[in-house]
C-alpha cells in the first residue's frame, strides 16, 4: 500500500466513511498491489525471469 492509505485511515476514523467502504478501498489496493508485476510483464514492460 501506499500513503494514501493514510488518508482512508483518517476518514474511517473520522466518521467520513463506513467500515464496508474502508473495506474495500483497502481490497482494492491490495488487488492492484498485486496484479501490477503480472501485467508489467505480459505488456514486456519489465524482464521475464524464465
């Protein structure tokens, strides 16, 4: 994750937004997390290790 999840911590905290929105945006995060070095190699924008 990155800084911003500071920003979601702080309106979760607040009241600004609901625990099932907190949710998600914290799943989303973790998805892009972990789709980006997959996708950087299928476009060959980084090495392939095989």
């Amino acid at each position: 994750m990155n800084a911003r999840g500071v920003t979601e911590i702080v309106a979760l905290g607040t009241g600004v937004i609901s625990p099932g929105t907190f949710t998600v945006l914290v799943l989303m995060a973790l998805i892009a997390t972990m789709m980006t070095v997959p996708l950087l190699r299928r476009l060959e924008l980084i090495p392939s290790n095989t």
